[in-house]
C-alpha cells in the first residue's frame, strides 16, 4: 500500500485557506457521533480523576519525591517499574493489532492531540461562528463584535489550558496539597514552572499548530505504512464513481458524482484532499466521510463516494499477521496483571555486619550481626515482628509504603554446624522466612577432635 504527501492541487488550493490559516469545519454524522462517544469519556477521565480518593488518599498519585506510586489501591515503587514492560509490549502489539485492521484509529479518535484539538475547533466555532465568519475575521473584515469574540475565545482557551495544566500536574501534585499551598500562598516555584509549560504547550498545540503537529512533528504517520495492507480500513475516495468531478453544466457533459464542493478539505482536521489518493497525513477520522455522505444526500444521490473501507476485503481466519499481533497483545497483558498479583506485600532483605563476621560471646557462644530491611508495600500500616525460632529478636512498627530496618544478633552454640540459619518474619496472619549466612570459624576445629 503506497503512500503518499499531499500535493497542492488548483482544487485544493481553492477549498483550503492557504495562505490564511486552516478553519475547519465541523460536519455532524455517524462518525463524529463516535469520535464524541470516545473522547468525552476521555476528558472526563482525564479531569475527574484527580479528585477521586482510595482509603482517604488520591486514588491516582504519582509521587516523585517518596518513590512511589498510588493506581487505585496499588502501590508501585521504581523497581516495579520492570513489571511495566509486559504492559508497553502489549500496548505496542495492540497499536500494531488496530493499525492493521482499522487503520490510524488512534490518531483520529483516541490520541491526546486530536482530542485537544476539536475540543479547541468546538468551542471556536461556539464562540466565533461558522468557519465562512472565521474567515472573515482572518481576512480583516471582522466586525468589532467578531473581534471582540475572538478575544473571548482565546481566554477561553488560556482557561482550558490553565485547567489541563492544572490537572496534569496533579496526578504527581495531588490537588488537595495544591489549594493548601495556594490558600497559604506558598506555591511551589517548579510547580507553577510546569503550569505554564504544559498550559502554554496546550495552548500551542491545540490552538494553532494543530495539525502540524500530525504532519511535521508526529513519527507515527512516517512508520505506519508497514503496518498497512490491502485489507486494512482507511478513509478512501471511489475515483471511479467521482472522476471526472465537477458541477454539471448546460452542456449536459457526462460528470462524476464528484461536485467538487471542497467540503471535504474544509472538514479535514489535517488540511488534506483525500481526492488525491491516500495520504500519511491523513488520521482516519472520517470527517470527510461524513461531510460528503451529507452532502450526496442533499443531491439525492448514494452516499460513500468518500468511505471508511479496505481496499480488498478478506475474513478474519484469512489475516494471519494481524491474529498474530493480537495473540501477542493479550499474552502480555495478561503478564501485567498476573505479575503484580505475584508480587510479596512485605519485601524483606539482610545483610551481614561487614565490620565484623562473627564473636565469641562471655557464654562461649557464637554471635553474628545482621540488618535486616523491610518494605511494607501495603496501603495499611503494618507490624512486623522478627523471630529466631520463638525469641523475638525485633519488632517494627510500618506506616503505609514505609521502610524500616532492625539490626539483630543471632546466637549459637561453638558445635554448630550449619552455614545457614532461617530466621521467621511475620506480619499479621503471615509469615515467611529468611535464610541467613552463619559464620562459624570453630566447626571445623571442633569437628576434627
């Protein structure tokens, strides 16, 4: 499957805005109803989670400076992170999986800049008007109302800006913390640093570089190709059905069904006329789709001159490649939820005293030193207690996430003769033990007479 960079053609050129900037134009229909049914619950996902608590704690916090990381009653620490991987090799099988079957899905609906982006396009047109008033004002012939518009509608986009700034720092800067420091008047310098970069991103990308960000800055449009087939879904104009395009004339020549309204550019988030052959530009949002369906209809003519289709259509048993990436996409996600199930509550660790192996105590008995660490990994605090068969060596006391150590002597007779001795850790109804290296310099002596 070939594809190729739009090239500017004399109709193209005619329904885009250049040199203005690019005013999209938004189309209703099935699929912008789908695009709305998957990036509203995005955006409340995004905004609401923040202020969504787990046992009194933020349920989602990303905390730099302890370490740790709070998802909705897990807590992670940075060498969990490994258990991260299975999760990224199966979110990449699984961009793989719906690239090759539907194509760039992810872009058009799903992707974080395409979301931003109509969220900015909607409420422009709100505010501004339709994209023919929009044009207008590009070209200075905006009333002073329209201009007065399009100041509101830059604050309202600085607003939208400041809030996801706002809540993106919160998932590492719980929001409770925030309005203290604010109440209190003492922010965080590198806290405000990151609002205004991310807000000012915001801001920048959504609202005016837009879809250059798809174009020039994106690699993805550069390296999908090789997920691509004959049967993959993309958007596509029937060239045959449409050419030779046109409105018809007195002269009764034979045309397409192809008006050549230039709808379907002025519709297009990416700037691009899906007339001229499949683009990697383009982000499979189907908004031309819908916009030329629209129009067809208004002309009583069949609708999916413009379709989101294959180019040769197989059955699922046929397309081994894409069962493969979805078989590889669920073998590691099912990794990422077994591994951390796998996981001890309590990380338990010990290390010798290096300082010195081993001493003959006044009882003529061998005594060595240990640290023994604990990790409480629960969101509960915790007691542990240390046992050396039923003496109690030591006992702490954990909050939550904390980590603690206790030094202990362990005691035995010079005629021991083991390398190792297992100490028991419990904690509440559990326990588990740890072996431990003895030194014994006497054994051997011992042994031999």
């Amino acid at each position: 499957m070939r594809l190729s960079m739009p090239s500017p053609s004399h109709s193209s050129l005619i329904a885009s805005d250049a040199p203005l900037p690019h005013r999209v134009r938004l189309f209703n229909g099935r699929f912008r109803n789908w695009r709305r049914a998957v990036s509203w619950p995005l955006l409340a996902f995004f905004f609401l989670t923040p202020w969504l608590t787990w046992n009194d704690a933020p349920a989602v916090f990303l905390d730099i400076n302890e370490k740790q990381f709070h998802i909705f009653g897990w807590l992670l620490w940075p060498k969990d992170l490994l258990l991260l991987t299975p999760v990224m090799i199966g979110s990449a099988f699984a961009l793989f999986f719906v690239s090759m079957y539907a194509g760039r899905l992810w872009c058009g609906y799903s992707c974080p800049q395409t979301v931003w982006t109509f969220l900015f396009i909607w409420l422009e047109e709100k505010i501004e008007g339709s994209r023919n008033q929009r044009r207008k004002l590009d070209q200075g012939k905006g009333s002073g109302l329209q201009k007065l518009r399009r100041g509101i509608k830059y604050l309202v986009w600085a607003a939208l800006a400041l809030a996801t700034a706002i809540t993106a720092l919160s998932y590492f800067y719980p929001l409770t913390y925030w309005w203290a420091d604010v109440r209190q008047g003492d922010i965080s310098a590198v806290a405000t640093t990151w609002v205004v970069i991310i807000g000012s991103l915001t801001f920048l990308n959504a609202g005016w570089l837009r879809e250059r960000v798809c174009t020039h800055m994106c690699p993805y449009s550069r390296f999908q190709s090789v997920m691509f087939d004959t049967q993959t879904y993309t958007v596509r104009y029937n060239a045959e059905r449409g050419e030779p395009r046109g409105k018809k004339g007195a002269d009764g020549q034979a045309l397409g069904d192809c008006v050549d309204c230039g709808v379907c550019v002025q519709v297009c988030p990416t700037n691009i006329d899906i007339r001229e052959g499949l683009q990697i530009a383009c982000i499979d949002c189907a908004a031309c789709v819908d916009a030329c369906d629209s129009i067809m209809e208004t002309l009583n003519r069949p609708t999916g001159l413009i379709a989101y289709e294959p180019e040769e259509q197989l059955t699922l048993a046929q397309r081994w490649r894409l069962w493969g990436y979805g078989a590889a996409a669920s073998v590691a996600f099912v990794l990422a939820l077994g591994l951390p199930m796998m996981s001890p509550d309590i990380d338990i660790s010990s290390e010798r005293d290096r300082q010195r192996l081993f001493q003959l105590t006044p009882a003529d008995t061998i005594e060595n030193n240990y640290t023994v660490k604990i990790h409480n990994r629960r969101q509960q605090p915790v007691t542990v207690v240390i046992l050396d068969g039923e003496q109690t060596l030591a006992e702490l006391h954990l909050r939550a996430g904390a980590h603690g150590s206790a030094n202990i002597a362990i005691e035995r007779d010079m005629s021991f003769a083991e390398e190792q001795v297992a100490i028991r850790v419990r904690h509440g109804d559990q326990e588990e033990v740890e072996t431990l290296t003895f030194s014994n310099p006497y054994r051997h002596t011992l042994a031999a007479n």
